[in-house]
C-alpha cells in the first residue's frame, strides 16, 4: 500500500473496528455470522446489496442495527404496488411567497435521500417505480423537473426480497439486478439461534447498540480499500471464474446457464475480495478471498435455462461446479 504508517495504521483500526461492529450488531442479531459479514462487504466497498430471504428473519432489523452502529442517515421506503417515482425521489410542490405574491417551485425530497436507504420488498413495486432507483444507485444523484441534486455520501441501497410470494409482484430486470454488488442468502437459523430468539425477545426490551464508525470513517475506509494490493494471479482466477460463467465448454455448467456474468462481476469479486481481507486484518487479498465472495457476487449474475429449472439446478449450484472446474 501507498503512505505506508498511516494506511496500516487504518488497516490496524479497521479491523479492530470491525470486530467492534460485529460485536454491536449481534447484541440485536442472534446468529447470521455469515449475512452480517456479506453486508459489511457490501458497505465497505461502496456497494449496494440484495437480501434475499422468507419473512420475519430480521431482515430489516438487520438493515437499521446497522445504520445505528454506523450513526448514519437511515430511511425505509415500504415498495407496494401503488409506489409513485416520486415518492422515492421527492417532488416539487408550487408555493407562494407570502410578500411578494411570486410563484415557485421548491423541492421536497424524498426518502432516497439518506446514507442508508432499505428498500422493503423491492419486488412488490412496478418496473417504473423501481427504475427510480437506478440513477441514485448508480451515480449517486436524483434528477427532477430538470434539476439534478446530489446525495450525500456514504450511500447505500439494501433491497429486501421475498422468494416465496411471487403473487403479484414484479420480477427485478437483469439490469438492475447487475446494480446490486451482492446477492445475500438469508437462511433460518439454528435450533438453538431460534431458542435464544424467542427467549430474548419475549423476556426483555431490545438492546440498543452503541455507535462504532461515523460516515467520514466509512468513506476512508472505502478509499483505503481501493489502495488494497492484488496479486496478478488472484486477479487472472477473478476474470478466469467469470469467463468461465460464459464459456461453452465447461462441463456441468454451460448446459444450465442461458447468460453468464458480465465484466462488473469481476470488478466486484476484487472489491469484495480487497474489503474481506482488511476486515481479516491482512493488508492484501487472495484467492481465498475470491471464493469466499463468489456465491454472492455470481448469484444473481447467473440466468438460468428451462433444462436447470426441471433437473432441479440453482445458481449456488452452477457457482460450486464453477469453483471446482476453475483452477487457481
């Protein structure tokens, strides 16, 4: 790394930070060591990230805890069939001054424009709606009326999923998913994670965790990931496992996959990879690292034909066949 002292320096904070965070964050989260993990990640690298998961797995507690840990700016947009663009982006509404008698236009803004924006079943909405989005995830500004207003940084959009309630909703496009760095699995806990579940949260208040990293932490951390050293062969096995996504002639995984994963997937297994490592405290990243981020990064990257649908293959599947046939 670059600056030498004071990067490791931030490395050393970082990773004692971390361990902090992690620390708040499971007195309100029983279990999901893996989930909070993933979405750190995400936040770190600048990335925005799909949790997938059935209801009531705290989800959205999740997303909160967090931006309270963060003290960050936190909005929840409830996404239902009935969404207007503008009840996300915000609106300009006609006022006149009481004095002069002259008519304006004064901008009221929406709930996008926070640090930390979870957005609740982001499916439920129609594609109009959702595409509303797009612009803030991408270049981290709102266009409305004409006039273009920025969003204060650090910002993050944390989509939540239903997978099971397909009943009228509206499918995310390939596009939009491709914006989201990760795809992050949220499974049932363990039996004795569900047993600490009902005995805390019906025998006492809910805990309040306290404040680890402010958002000009955040940023330089984000900075910091970017100085992060990558081996040329951990990068070639990042473009080689994506290519490989693509590619014809692998066996056990190009009969299922109607599209592979495009070049931002690369881009984000190296992001991902850099920010795993510095939260492990090491100051460069490796293959491990790699596979370690693949499943979320190639998960929803990964279209899938009919033949996978009916012998039963998912995404996670073609990702370990992926991670076998790739050599590091």
């Amino acid at each position: 790394m670059e600056n030498g002292n004071s990067d490791r320096e931030l490395v050393e904070r970082f990773g004692e930070a971390y361990r902090k965070l992690t620390h708040e964050i499971s007195r309100v989260i029983v279990g999901q060591e893996r989930v909070i993990e993933e979405l750190l990640i995400a936040l770190f690298s600048g990335g925005h990230c799909l949790l997938v998961g059935v209801p009531g797995l705290a989800k959205t507690l999740l997303v909160s805890t967090v931006a309270r840990c963060l003290s960050l700016k936190f909005s929840r947009i409830q996404f239902t069939p009935d969404l207007m663009p503008s009840d996300i982006t915000g609106t300009e509404v006609l006022e006149e001054d009481a004095t002069t008698g002259k008519r304006f236009f004064r901008f009221i803004k929406g709930p996008v424009f926070a640090n930390v924006v979870l957005a609740d079943e982001i499916n439920r909405t129609p594609p109009k709606t959702q595409s509303a989005l797009l612009q803030a995830m991408q270049e981290y500004r709102v266009t409305v009326g004409g006039s273009t207003y920025e969003l204060e940084e650090p910002f993050f959009v944390l989509a939540t999923q239903n997978p099971i309630e397909l009943e009228g909703t509206y499918p995310l496009p390939e596009a939009q998913l491709d914006r989201f760095m990760l795809n992050i699995k949220v499974d049932y806990p363990s039996e004795e994670e569900e047993f600490t579940i009902v005995d805390t949260t019906t025998s006492r208040e809910l805990e309040v965790p306290d404040v680890v990293l402010t958002a000009e932490e955040i940023l330089q951390i984000q900075k910091l990931v970017r100085k992060v050293p990558v081996a040329e062969n951990v990068l070639r096995y990042a473009v080689r496992l994506v290519r490989a996504s693509r590619n014809e002639d692998v066996p056990g995984v190009s009969e299922y996959i109607a599209w592979g994963a495009g070049p931002r997937a690369g881009q984000y297994l190296v992001l991902g990879a850099k920010t795993r490592a510095l939260m492990m405290g090491r100051p460069a990243c490796d293959i491990d690292d790699i596979r370690s981020v693949a499943y979320p990064v190639l998960r929803h990257r990964l279209v899938t034909n009919f033949r996978a649908e009916a012998d039963g293959i998912s995404t996670d599947d073609l990702i370990s066949k992926l991670l076998e046939t790739v050599e590091p």
